[in-house]
C-alpha cells in the first residue's frame, strides 16, 4: 500500500556541497546552474566533456566539467537527466563510484512502451525500477516531473517557488533531496516512499503541472 507522506520539510542554512550531473543536457544543465548560482560545486559531465565548456565558462568558478565517471567520483550527491534506456549501462560504468551516495534520479522511463525497461517500470514503478539498476545507490524520484524550462525561469523568483514532488526510502536521501530543490529556488513536495513515484509518473495529474506548492498538493487529492 502506497503511504503519502506530502511533507515540505523546512530548509537549512545553506550548506556548499560538491554536486554532480550526469546528462547535462536540457533538465541537467537547468538545476545543474541554479545550484551553481547558489553556491554548490558543481560537475556537469558529458560523454563528451569539452562540448560543455561554453555554458561552464559562463557560469564561472563553481562549474567544473568532466565524464559521467568523472562527476560520479567528485560529487557528495549526483543527480542522474539522462534518456532512461542507458541507466544500466551508466550504472556498469559509474554504480561503484555512487554507492552510498544520494542519487536523485529524474529520468522518466522510455517512451517505447516494448522497451524491457518500460515494461518493468510500468509494473515495478520507476523509482524502484531505478532503485535494482543504482542497487548501491540511494535513490530518490526528483525533478523528474517539472520542466527544465520551468526550473531555469525559477531562478531569482523565491515569491512564486515551482514545486517539485520527490519521493525516496531513506529519510536522510530526502531531506538531502529537498534542500537541494530548495536551493534551486524551488520548492520540495515530499510525496513518500520510492513506490509513491507512481503518483507523479508521466500521464499523472502532477506529472509537469509546473505549479505553486498548494495547487500541486491539492492535484494529489
Ligand atoms: N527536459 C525536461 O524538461 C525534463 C524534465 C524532467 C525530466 N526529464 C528527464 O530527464 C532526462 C533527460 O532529459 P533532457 O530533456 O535533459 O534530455 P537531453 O537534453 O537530450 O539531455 C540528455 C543527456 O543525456 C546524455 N545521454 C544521452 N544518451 C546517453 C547515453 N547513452 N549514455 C550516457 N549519457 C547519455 C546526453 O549527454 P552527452 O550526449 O553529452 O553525453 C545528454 O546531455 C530524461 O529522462 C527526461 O525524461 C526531462
């Protein structure tokens, strides 16, 4: 049975930590620049590093960049934005260098509803689903369902926070998840549990609703 916690637990005094982002892609690249802005060291990777190098320049100091292999090793905490059919061959290369560490896994499972990964996501949930590829991992659902673009016009706009639904197992993954959602100038909805990712998968009400904490609360019913 599905447990909803829909707690937004209370933020911190702001603590730098080395951040990881493998797939710095659309979404990876907009949360991977809030938390630079705000402070946080961040590792944006590529399976081709040198191609990130404008928007690293830009952001300055706080961005470094490197191979998915290279953020995983630096970062206390990575956040995972890739296409979702690759998370097993990622997790070959990288699941080593990320045991023990927080794992905010954002990717949503592939569109091919034939796909093996699809197939076990639709009857496992996909945050379980991630949780037996990232086995040592300690996964939370997070950014999974709000635009980058959202995420990125967030920035500077503390008064109408974007709200961002998360849902993992271990207490600490998830506090460590909502302050770090805090920190992109969003806005934490902790849901519950790494199977309550279902109630904010795609084609769900709160799947990119792109709203205030109230309303997302009130489209979990
Ligand atoms: N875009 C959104 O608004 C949004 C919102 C919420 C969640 N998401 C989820 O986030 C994930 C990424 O979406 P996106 O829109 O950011 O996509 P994207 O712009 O295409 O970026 C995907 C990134 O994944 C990396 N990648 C692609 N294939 C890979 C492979 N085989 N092995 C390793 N890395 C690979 C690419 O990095 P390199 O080619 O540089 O290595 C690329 O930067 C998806 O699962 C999506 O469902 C997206």
């Amino acid at each position: 049975m599905i447990h909803l916690a829909l707690d937004t637990p209370v933020a911190k005094p702001f603590r730098p930590m080395r951040l990881g982002v493998i797939g710095a892609g659309w979404l990876g690249s907009a949360v991977g620049s809030n938390w630079a802005r705000a402070g946080h060291q961040v590792m944006l990777s590529s399976r081709h590093p040198s191609r990130l190098a404008p928007l690293a320049n830009r952001l300055g100091k706080n961005v470094s960049t490197g191979t998915p292999r290279a953020a995983a090793n630096f970062a206390e905490v990575v956040l995972i934005s890739v296409p979702y059919e690759p998370l097993p061959v990622l997790a070959e290369a990288c699941g080593d260098a990320l045991a023990g560490k927080v794992l905010l896994d954002a990717c949503n499972p592939p569109w091919n509803p034939d796909h093996p990964l699809a197939q076990e996501c639709a009857s496992r949930g996909v945050g379980p689903t991630t949780q037996r590829i990232f086995a040592d991992a300690r996964v939370v659902r997070c950014f999974s369902a709000v635009d980058a673009s959202r995420i990125a016009e967030s920035w500077g706009r503390s008064s109408v926070p974007l709200a961002v639904p998360l849902a993992g197992d271990d207490a600490e993954a998830v506090a460590i998840a909502a302050q770090l959602v805090h920190d992109a100038d969003c806005q934490p909805l902790v849901v519950g549990g790494l199977d309550t990712g279902v109630l904010f998968q795609r084609g769900t009400p709160p799947f990119r609703a792109n709203t205030t904490l109230e309303r997302l609360r009130r489209t979990f019913g």
